[in-house]
C-alpha cells in the first residue's frame, strides 16, 4: 500500500514524507534558497524541463562558473529522472562552492533517490558540518534511514528537526510515519494530528492517517482522510489506491472499481506530464494529453493544453483539429470553423471535416454540412439530421422529387427519424 517517493522543486531538494510527494518550506536560516532567474523559471513552473535544460544550457555556457545554474539543471534533470545527469551538474557545483551545504543536502536526496545509502549519508553528514541547523538535511537523512528501514534512528533526526523547528510540518509527518512503522501507533497519529494542525491543507499527513487508520481497521476515518488527500490533491492516484483498498476491505466493491479506474486514467495523465516535461517541442504530447482530458469533459484543461501545443506551433494540423473539436463541444461554433478550416488548409483530415460538418449543420448550411460529413466519413444521426432538415427545405421550394430522395437517404441512416426529430 505504501510508497517511498521524494521529489525535487526548482533547485532546491525537498525532503518527502514516506508515503508522499508534496513539498514543504525550509525554515533554516542558515541556509537560503536559491532564485531562479527569470529566463527559466517559467518553464519550470509549466513543467516544461527539457526546454528549462536547453535554456540553462546557454546560461551556463556564457556563465561557466554560476553554481546556482548548475543546481537548477539538477533540478530539472532530477525531476525527469536522468540522476546521473543530476548528479554530475552537483559535483560540478560543489568543486565550484564547497562550502554550500545546499549542494551537499541535494546531492545526497538524488544519491538517496538511487538507493546510494552510504554516499547520501555522508553527504547529508556534510550539509549539517556546513549548517548545524540545516533541518531539511535532518529530515532527509531520516528519510534515509525509513529507507533502510532503521525507524528508530530516523525518528531521531526528526527529532532534531524538530527541536531546531517546531513548526516543521514535514518532520512531524515523516516522524509518524516511522512510528507507524515501528507500531507507535497513538505516537504516529499524534504527530499526523498536529502536522495537520499546523497546515489544514497539508495532504501528506491526511494520507498517512489514513492509512494509519485503516491498519487499525477504522475503515470509516480511513476513506475520509483519503477522500480529503483527494481534495487537496487531485491528480495522485495514491490516494485513490489506499481508498480503494478500504473500499473492498470494506465489501463495496463498486466504490472500489471506481477508484481503480480513476487510477488508470491519472496513470495516463502522468505518462503524459513525463512525454511533455522531456520533450523541447511537445506539441503532439500536448494534444494527446487535451483528448485525454475530454474523456472526463474536463474542458478548461483541455483547451490550455491546446492553445499551447498551437503557440508552440502554429501549423499543426492535429492540434488545430482537435482544439477545433473542444470548441465545438463549448458550442462555440465561430471558433470551431476557424480552427477546423485552418487545420484543412494544412492537410486534409477527418477530424476537421467533422467538426465543419457540425458546424454548417447548426448553421442551417445542409450541403455543406454533407459535403464535410461525406469527407469525414461519417454515418450517425447528425448525418442524417443533415438530410432530413435538407429534404425538409426542398419540399418546402416544391421540388418535391428531390425532397423525396433526400428524405430516403435520411432514412436509410437512421429509420427512426421522423419520429425522434418530431
């Protein structure tokens, strides 16, 4: 049921909890976390870390000696998980600044993400000589220890961290977490108890009391916190793995084949995230991960994703066709011509046929709305709409022959439909 992930966040390494990845705020004054300069922090914020990479690449090929541009390459190769890459870019910074406990506490969360137990914890030995109170360094060598599982010695660095930071969420977290582990269980959920005190919203310490609570067999609790970790973070299929679970541990099966197929398609949704945050140029990916937003409706996504694969391309028949679709779901359907004949104009494809079909229907234009139905090949119910309001309009001028074979055409696709459109 549990997991041990730890992520990275702009250059500056967090410390995850043991069963979670949202980050948390270093409070150490020591040591101060680095700025991200201006020309890249918008491609970390989209998660677009290949192009963050080829930007910091020219950076650090005009400022060789600038450690914080080797850390923020770090980062970016660390989240899309090239750890030898990461790795260099850190010992590259530390012969640059030796003396940056930073740097030491980063490379030995990448060292601890490899399972390079030994080098991570000397390194984390090194970033708290550097800055005795560098809690985040504390935290993570805990963490390693969870790893090893040693939960008595990691509660010791939470501890530590504690005490230099009472108000440090993430410490508190992790520390429960291995006195769960080590079957504290009234000690483990004190400190999920007050970690959520200190931040209501902090998803970390829900989950694990959810699981603290199901393995006490309090089913009821457990699915709550879980359904609260969902809240506050949609997109994990964590937690719908953990409520999922419950639910079968609690007999509704149905509830948990639900969450089981919400975890396929969040799956997915991440496979995406990975293709676009390696990729320099991701316009098919982008398009790929709308349609897979449509499949739950969730249109505003689905557009984002789109006017950026068209900014990134301009010329990009696929995603001109499919942002051409969205708008024709949004009834928009000025937009949806635009696209979709800008799309046609680069290459013919059925999709966008489709969508003009669509639209000349609703337009009351019949020919032109079977012409592009004909190209698109379709063969539904609109289709036939199309020929009967046709069929309809001829009957009205009088020519009535041509009514009639019109009308047959709209019956031979769809038999019901004089009496579904009446």
């Amino acid at each position: 049921m549990r997991r041990f992930v730890c992520m990275m966040v702009l250059g500056w390494i967090i410390g995850c909890g043991g069963v979670t990845t949202a980050p948390s705020t270093v409070q150490d004054a020591p040591v101060q976390e680095i700025t991200v300069p201006a020309e890249v922090a918008p491609f970390f914020e989209r998660g677009e870390l290949a192009q963050a990479v080829e930007a910091l690449n020219g950076m650090i090929s005009k400022q060789p000696q600038d450690v914080t541009l080797y850390s923020l390459r770090a980062t970016a190769h660390h989240r899309m998980g090239n750890n030898d890459q990461a790795l260099a870019d850190l010992d590259h910074a530390i012969t640059l600044d030796g003396r940056d406990a930073r740097l030491f506490n980063n490379r030995g969360f990448v060292r601890l993400g490899m399972e390079q137990f030994q080098a991570a914890n000397a390194d984390f030995d090194k970033a708290t000589e550097l800055a005795s109170k560098f809690t985040n360094a504390y935290n993570n060598r805990g963490l390693l220890y969870i790893a090893q599982q040693r939960y008595d010695d990691a509660i010791v660095q939470f501890n530590r961290a504690i005490e230099i930071d009472p108000q440090y969420i993430d410490a508190y977290n992790n520390r429960g977490f291995a006195e769960l582990e080590s079957g504290q269980i009234e000690r483990a959920l004190d400190d999920f108890n007050v970690a959520i005190q200190l931040n209501p919203k902090y998803v970390n310490a829900y989950n694990n009391r959810g699981l603290l609570r199901a393995q006490a067999g309090d089913f009821e609790n457990a699915v709550i916190d879980f359904t609260q970790a969902m809240m506050l973070d949609p997109l994990n299929p964590k937690y719908y793995e953990h409520r999922a679970e419950v639910y079968l541990r609690q007999g509704a099966s149905d509830k948990s084949i639900a969450d089981e197929r919400k975890i396929v398609w969040l799956i997915q949704l991440h496979e995406f995230g990975a293709k676009i945050a390696s990729s320099p140029r991701p316009v098919h990916e982008l398009t790929q991960r709308a349609r897979h937003y449509l499949d739950v409706n969730d249109i505003e996504n689905a557009l984002k994703d789109l006017d950026r694969a068209v900014s990134l391309d301009p010329r990009s028949a696929e995603a001109l066709s499919a942002r051409s679709n969205l708008h024709l779901r949004k009834k928009s359907m000025q937009n949806a011509k635009a696209d979709a004949v800008a799309s046609l104009a680069i290459e013919p494809n059925q999709e966008a046929f489709s969508v003009l079909g669509d639209v000349f229907l609703s337009l009351g234009d019949y020919d032109k709305a079977i012409e592009n139905f004909a190209n698109a090949r379709r063969v539904d119910p609109s289709v036939a709409e199309a020929y009967y309001a046709k069929a309809k309009a001829l009957a009205a001028k009088g020519d009535v022959e041509k009514a009639n074979d019109t009308l047959q055409q709209a019956l031979v696709l769809d038999p019901d439909i004089e009496s579904r459109l009446r």
